[in-house]
C-alpha cells in the first residue's frame, strides 16, 4: 500500500468515525441543568448549575447524585443505595419517597458541575 493509497482511505473513513463517535456520545452523556425550590433535594449543586451526565449509568454508586423524573419534572437527589431495580434515596429525596423509587426513573448520573459565574459556588465547589 502506498502513502497515497493509505492517505486517501483515512480521508475517506473520518468523517464516517467522526459521525458514529458523536451519535455514541450524544447517546451516553448530556447536559442537565439543576432545578430550583422544592426539586432540588440535595445540597451538592445550587440551582442553576449545568451538569455533565451519564445517561445509562452502569452502577450507582452510595453518595452518588443523580437526575430523577418526578411528576412535577426533573429532580435533583442523592442516593443512598441501590438494590437491583430499586434505588433508595438520601438526605430529603428519602423523605419525599421513603420506599425507594425504580432504576428507570433515574435519568442521569451527575458526572461533574460547572456552575454560572453569576452565582458564588458553594465552599466545596472552589
């Protein structure tokens, strides 16, 4: 295979790979943004902060914080464990749902927070 022959067959394969690595990401991770008043059920992240997010997390882990659907919308909670199909809730989400709530409501697991320069971050954001 010549230097051309091989040039000319990547040129032709990125942008294939290019569009399968980005429909693969768009699939996994995304972006939420933390919810304010009463759906905010944890103290890890004021309200306004977007958030990086595992769609289909594998594990959810003890202390982990995660995006859960409601019927008043998205809720921001965090876990205190998680058997199987059921995922049972810390701080005030076990409060609010104190027989646990299923896997399939979760709707993402907080990978990292980036928040707004317009509000000061809380002491163990900085």
């Amino acid at each position: 295979m010549t230097p051309n022959t091989l040039a000319r067959w990547l040129r032709r394969a990125i942008l294939p790979l290019a569009l399968a690595s980005g429909l693969l990401l768009y699939l996994h991770y995304g972006f939420l943004t933390v919810p304010g008043g009463e759906l905010l059920l944890t103290d890890a992240y004021p309200a306004g902060t977007s958030c990086l997010v595992a769609k289909r997390p594998a594990e959810l882990p003890a202390g982990s914080v995660v995006f859960l659907a409601t019927a008043d919308g998205l809720a921001l909670v965090r876990v205190e464990r998680a058997d199987g199909e059921l995922v049972r809730l810390a701080d005030a989400g076990g409060k609010a749902f104190p027989e646990g709530v299923p896997r399939a409501a979760v709707r993402g697991l907080v990978l990292s927070g980036f928040v707004s320069s317009s509000e000061p971050a809380p002491a163990g954001l900085r």
